[in-house]
C-alpha cells in the first residue's frame, strides 16, 4: 500500500483529500502544520508528499528541500492556486515532480499522484493507480467514437496546431489531453487556459507574463502561459472569446516562437504545441470580422469535431456506467445500476449539456439513492419535462401508453401522472377503465 502525506493549513481540504486517497487504498497522513509535518517526515518514509505551496511558518518550498535531504526517493507534488503559477515552476526546479492548480477535483489529483509513482518506480504499477484520468477515459465503441478515436490518433504524433469544435460539454478538453499523452511532449506541461476569463486588460500578462513594476498590483515577476508551457502543449479553450487585440499579439507569438514579458524589451524562446478549443463557428466569426482570419488558419490545421452525446445513443449507457462508477469511488457507495426506466430516459434524452451534464446528474443520483439501483426518483424533473415528445408514438391506444409509462416510472404514480401530463385522480381512474 503506497503511502501518502498531504500537508496543508486547510484541514477542510485535508481531510476531503485523506477520505478520497484511503478508499483508493492509500495509507494517509495529514498535517496542518509544515512544522509538524518536518517532524513526520524525519521520522517516517513516504512515498508521495502533497503539499500546499503557501503556508504560515514553513513554506513549500523549504518542504521541497526538507524532503529530497531527508528521503530522497519521496515525490513531492506542489499544490497552489491559479496566481502562484510562476513559483509552483520554480518548485519543480528544486525537485517537484510537478504542481496542480487549486481548485482540483479528486480525480485530477489522483492522476497526477499516479504518474507520480510511476516516476519513482517506472517498472512496478501500483494496485492504487485505479480508474482515473484520460488513460482510463471511457472512449466509446459506436461508429462516431471511433472517429473521433481515429483522428486523435492520427494527428497526436505530429506537431500541427488543432482545432477542437463541439457543444459545451462534449468533452473538448478530455480530446485535448489525449492527444497530448498520446504524443511525444507527453511528460511535458498540460497548460489549459480558459480565454473567456481572462480580462482584456490581463490577457497579455497572462499569456506572456510580466516584469515587477510592469503596472499597478505587479509585485513581483511572473511567467506566462506559455513559458509555462514551453516544450508541452499550450491549450486554449473557448478560444472565440478572445479580444480582437489579443489575437493579434497571439498570432504574432505563435509565428515568431517568442514573447515578451510585459515591461520588458527582452524576447524568450517558447517551444509550445497549440491547441483550441470552441463550441463557437469560428468560420462564421472570422467572416464577420469577430475572429482574425489568419490566427484562425493559424490555429486549424487540423479540425476535430466532437459529437455531441444525444448522436451517441449506442455509447449513452456506457457513459453512464463510467460516471457510476467513477461517483461510487467519490462517495464511497456501491450503486450497482439503474433501472431500467432510468435507462429508457437516458437513451431518449437530449442531453443539452452533453457529458458534463451527464456527469453532474449521475453523480447527483448516486448520492441520493438509497437503493441498489437508480430510478426515476432521482433524476431532475427536467427530464420529465423532455420526454413528452418521445412517450407519445403514432398509433399507440391511451391504455397502451398509459401502461408503458408505469413501467417506465416504476408504477410511481405520481412520477407517471406528471409524465403523462394529467392528474392523479384522472391517472387512477384510466387505471381502473384499462384495467391496469
């Protein structure tokens, strides 16, 4: 059993993370304190320190060096928010295996904890390293999946910039971090950037990042995006939101390989793989004038179009399952299944939100699921409020209908009543007439 000690003065996220980590069958310590946690490293092994970069009393860093004097073959993994991108750099080069950006969820951090150990120990995996991260992705066995597979594969090994098109949700960012594992710049940084949050006034310090002095709040010198992606993959998602000024300060980094700090004349060498991300018509916009046609071309040597799941039917329980199994692990249940009405809707539904919204819903009824399997009681009423166009076939008899929808409510009457958009006193009555 590998063990694990996460130090950080937030015993809130501690305790979250020492939870998750024992039912992936880790041993876990925890500390508060980076003083105490000195004292738990002198005295016993570790396999995996995570720690938290800025603390009271002793710094991540200092725990860095504290950890590769005292045991050397222990990995450390910085953890620090979005703003301490540029000292979590550092830290690698003190003797990080690497640094993860707060907030994270569970299973980002258990990907990277696994690698982790593969770095120690390249020959022997682990019984922990379990279902997480893209590796164990569930990838789809229908006729779109493996197009999309298909073309992931083709274009991984090359250096090409791609454009990943798709609705919100579809999984952009899971397809770019396949095609980075997939290619040679594998062990290299995964720098994603949410272009619809950055504000027009930072965006060139986020990308390129700034001298201390530059401008008013900035204290002290900081790297961009892209020097911290330099040799890895630079991905840009929501790219369309971009300001028309930054696409031209963009494009010229992306021909020329180089930037420049904001108040700073010297240029630095970047080597960056660019990949974008939008569920915008990019084509659309560069022919109003919203997007700059020569970054657009710049960015789309390659298209990658991800389906959306509702085209997806053959694979829609698949993905179910995978997210059941995935929330069992975060919750420490054992939902077995759903039931069968449940996948009636699900293999009908439009899914609007595609697979986050998947997901999130699955994730919410397995929480909430007292039982082994997952019924209609635990779906949101959206859901009902999209089936009426799919529980009403041609040539189907009101009794027929009625009786198919019990079934599919798991005779919850009331569940029916609202399927069938009729009241309860009228569904009881029908009941009585077919003699259901």
């Amino acid at each position: 059993m590998n063990s694990i000690l996460i130090v950080d003065d937030d015993a809130t996220l501690c305790l979250m993370l020492k939870k998750f980590f024992e039912r992936k069958e880790f041993f876990v310590t925890t500390s508060f304190s980076s003083v105490e946690a000195k004292k738990k490293i002198q005295s016993k092994f570790y396999d995996i320190v995570l720690t938290d970069l800025r603390m009271p009393e002793v710094c991540g860093m200092e725990i860095i060096s504290f950890v590769k004097k005292i045991t050397p073959k222990t990995v450390v993994v910085m953890m620090t928010s979005y703003a301490d991108i540029s000292s979590a750099i550092k830290s690698i080069k003190l003797g990080a295996y690497d640094f993860i950006s707060k907030p994270f969820g569970p299973d980002e951090v258990l990907d990277i904890v696994n690698k982790a150990l593969l770095h120690q120990n390249p020959v022997v995996k682990s019984k922990s390293q379990v279902s997480s991260g893209i590796q164990d992705y569930y990838q789809g066995k229908g006729k779109l999946s493996k197009q999309l597979l298909k073309h992931i594969d083709l274009i991984a090994p090359t250096l090409m910039s791609v454009l990943i098109v798709g609705e919100s949700g579809t999984g952009k960012e899971i397809v770019a971090k396949m095609i980075h594992e997939k290619s040679d710049r594998s062990q290299k940084p995964f720098v994603a950037v949410d272009c619809g949050s950055i504000s027009k006034t930072l965006a060139l310090s986020e990308f390129f990042g700034h001298e201390k002095g530059a401008f008013t709040g900035a204290v002290t010198d900081k790297i961009g995006h892209f020097e911290a992606a330099d040799g890895g993959v630079l991905f840009l998602d929501e790219v369309g939101n971009l300001n028309h000024s930054t696409q031209v300060q963009l494009l010229r980094a992306l021909q020329e390989r180089k930037v420049k700090h904001v108040g700073s004349n010297r240029e630095v060498s970047v080597d960056v793989r660019i990949l974008a991300a939008t569920n915008e018509d990019l084509n659309e916009s560069k022919q109003i004038g919203a997007f700059r046609e020569d970054l657009y071309h710049r960015l789309n040597e390659f298209q990658i179009n991800v389906p959306p799941l509702r085209e997806r039917k053959s694979d829609i329980m698949h993905f179910a399952e995978f997210f059941l199994n995935m929330a069992n692990n975060n919750l420490g249940k054992s939902v077995v299944g759903f039931d069968k009405s449940v996948e009636y809707v699900f293999t009908n539904y439009a899914w609007p939100g595609n697979l986050r919204e998947m997901k999130n819903t699955v994730q919410r009824a397995t929480l909430l699921t007292k039982r082994e399997l997952i019924t209609l009681n635990e779906l949101p009423s959206s859901f009902y409020e999209n089936t009426q166009e799919y529980l009403n076939p041609l040539f189907e008899s009101e009794g027929e209908r009625i009786k198919r929808v019990l079934n599919i409510s798991d005779y919850n009457k009331s569940k029916a009543a609202r399927l069938l958009n009729m009241d309860r006193k009228t569904l009881y009555r029908k009941i009585k007439i077919y003699k259901l």
